[in-house]
C-alpha cells in the first residue's frame, strides 16, 4: 500500500518536481549558528534576514496546524557558454535561472497545480506552499527530506541532478510517517568551487560570507558595490554561476541562450530608461536588481572591460538620474581612461551635486589612467 508520504512524491514528479521528499515537522537545530551568524553581519543589506527568526527556526510558530514538510526541486537549464571574448564584444552574464520569465512565477504555477492535486486526494487536509518566499529555510528542509546534501558552495547538491534547481516547500497537516535516510556528503575533499569564487566569499565549514558573493554584490546589495570587488565581477552584471559551473555533481552540462538573453550587450543596457528596463525585465527575476541596481553592475562591468568603445556609452551615463549609476560610471571611465574619459569626468565634475558619486569622479581623475 503506498503511503501518503510516497503519494505527494509521486504527485509532484508528474507535475515537473525532479526531487521531491518529506519530514516530519520540527524545530531546526541553527538557531545559534544563524543568531551568530547575523550577529556578525553576513547578512549585509539583507536586513530581512534578522526578521522572524523564530518562525525561521520552528515552522510551527508559522503553520502551527502544520504535522510535514514536503521538499520539492523545480529544475532549470545549465548557463550557456561565456562569450568567447566578452570584453570585445561588450558582453555581460546573467546567471542561468534568470532566464524567462521570473521563477517565483513559474514554480508557484507549478506549486498551485500540485496543491489542488492534492487536495482532491486529501480532501480534508490543509496544505501552504513558498518558493523563495516567507519565513522558511529552504535548504535545511531539502537536506532533512533527503533531497541532497548541503555542499561547499552551501547549495544542495543531487549526484544526478547536481545543483540546477529551484526549491520549493510545501507545509502539510497530512501525518507523511518516517522521513527517507539523509543523503551522505559527497564532496569529499573536492574544493573546485572555492578556487572557481574569485572573492573567497566560500569559506571552511561549509560556510560562506554572503557580502563578498557575487550573487549578493549584483542583486541584494543596494548601495555602492566596494571599490576594491568590483574588478572580480569581471562581467556578471546579475548573479553568479561560477561555484556551480565548477561542481563536479553539475558535469560539463551547458545551456543555450539563442536570444541572448543571459549574455547581452552592455551598452544597450546602459541606455535603458526606466520603461525600457521595465519592459525588457519587468516579468523577469532581474528586476530584483531594480534599474539602479542592475545599471550600477552594467557600468563596473563596462569598467573591467578594458574596451574604450564603452566610454560613449559611459559617457552618457553620467548624467543618468540616478547618483548610484552616474558614480560606477565615473569609477569605469577612470578605468578605461584616455582622453575622451578623463575630458567627460571633467565635464561631469562640474555638474555632479550628490557627494558619493562627486567622490567617485574624484577618485577617477586622481587615478590618473
């Protein structure tokens, strides 16, 4: 006789869920390491992340009707190959579950389909659903309900499946019985995804400091990115995949990206007013970033180019409405330097009324390139 337990399982990999598994429910057992943890101020800008740590730390303060916790895994394809020469052609990369529409649409899509499914076959019982959203950590729930095992990287890894998914929690009064065995770690003495991270935001124990990912740089951080990281970003002007692209549990998978829509060309970007960011990105999880955001990224990438055909482009962000955007502008001039560079940092010297980006400008003169 199959168990209810093994009935959502199975209910959920017919609609699209490749993992999918269960655990009673329970306090978690990091309350110290995460109290700690923002403590010491990992989280950065994330102030959301010190909010409702109770509830955090026992699902029962959030559904306290609540008896199991079903874990899900929505899948999403590989990052394409990086541009060959992305500072000639002036390509930046956005990280592959940015493609489409914004995945917190799509898997509640999913989610919402799963829910009502399983309301017809548990007619009296309650179920709530999240995907990256409330009070929950996603990860833990994975791990306890044998999904995979939380790697180096700190992402849940699948030895099938590695680490291309999306994580989805569903909060049931149904009693789903004994949970499966956890997954082992297998990592082993591998550290490919700490060389590949180019700010050593991975760090022993499994641990990672959020405020030297290029993830969080590019989309939670809102102000200005340090001067002294902005160099790594290299091109990624939204999230990072470069943990994930070395994992050997991901293999040599690669995606396709025919639009461009993952690699696009920065000078455009540069020139989008806020309608134009709001049509091109508006479905889209990059407009997590904001315009202000995501053009901050565009400009520091445009400055690591190395590529003087940026300047125009640059040159005219300058005069952007925002103080954030017009400041990393001043900062890639001063970068790629010359005299068109040094003459439109001149020019803007004279205008510029907000003190952060005036200090910008200032510094890219004085940089003298």
């Amino acid at each position: 006789m199959v168990g209810a337990g093994e009935r959502i399982v199975a209910e959920a990999r017919g609609l699209g869920f490749v993992l999918a598994g269960f655990a009673p429910l329970a306090p978690l057992e990091r309350a110290g390491f995460v109290e700690r943890w923002v403590a010491e101020g990992r989280a950065g800008e994330m102030h959301y992340l010190a909010r409702r740590m109770a509830e955090r730390m026992d699902p029962a303060r959030l559904v306290p009707w609540a008896r199991a916790v079903v874990a899900l895994a929505y899948p999403y394809g590989p990052p394409p190959p990086a541009p060959l020469d992305w500072r000639e052609s002036l390509r930046g990369r956005i990280a592959a579950y940015a493609l489409g529409t914004d995945y917190h649409d799509r898997v509640q899509a999913r989610l919402r389909a799963l829910v009502a499914r399983l309301g017809r076959v548990f007619p009296a019982a309650r179920f709530r659903a999240y995907v990256d959203t409330g009070p929950v950590l996603e990860r833990e729930w994975a791990m306890r309900a044998g999904l995979g095992w939380i790697g180096k990287n700190t992402l849940v890894l699948d030895r099938a499946r590695g680490s291309y998914f999306f994580l989805a929690i569903v909060f049931t009064d149904v009693d789903l019985g004994a949970p499966p065995s956890p997954a082992a770690d297998h990592c082993g003495g591998c550290t490919r995804c700490h060389v590949a991270c180019p700010t050593g935001a991975l760090g022993p124990g499994y641990t990672m400091d959020p405020r030297r990912c290029l993830a969080y740089l590019t989309i939670e951080h809102r102000s200005a990115i340090p001067v002294a990281l902005r160099p790594a970003l290299e091109n990624w002007i939204f999230g990072c995949d470069l943990c994930q692209e070395a994992c050997p549990w991901n293999g040599d998978a690669r995606g396709a990206d025919p639009a461009g829509e993952l690699t696009p060309y920065l000078p455009a970007l540069l020139a989008l007013d806020a309608d134009g960011f709001r049509a091109r990105f508006g479905r889209t999880a990059v407009a997590r970033a904001k315009r202000r955001g995501l053009l901050r990224n565009v400009a520091v990438a445009l400055g690591n180019s190395g590529n003087r055909a940026a300047v125009p482009a640059l040159t005219g962000a300058l005069a952007d409405l925002e103080a954030l955007v017009r400041g990393h502008a001043a900062w890639a001039l001063g970068r790629l330097g010359g005299p068109a560079a040094r003459a439109a940092l001149g020019a803007a010297r004279g205008r510029e009324t907000d003190p952060l980006a005036r200090g910008e400008i200032e510094a890219a003169l004085a940089a003298g390139y």
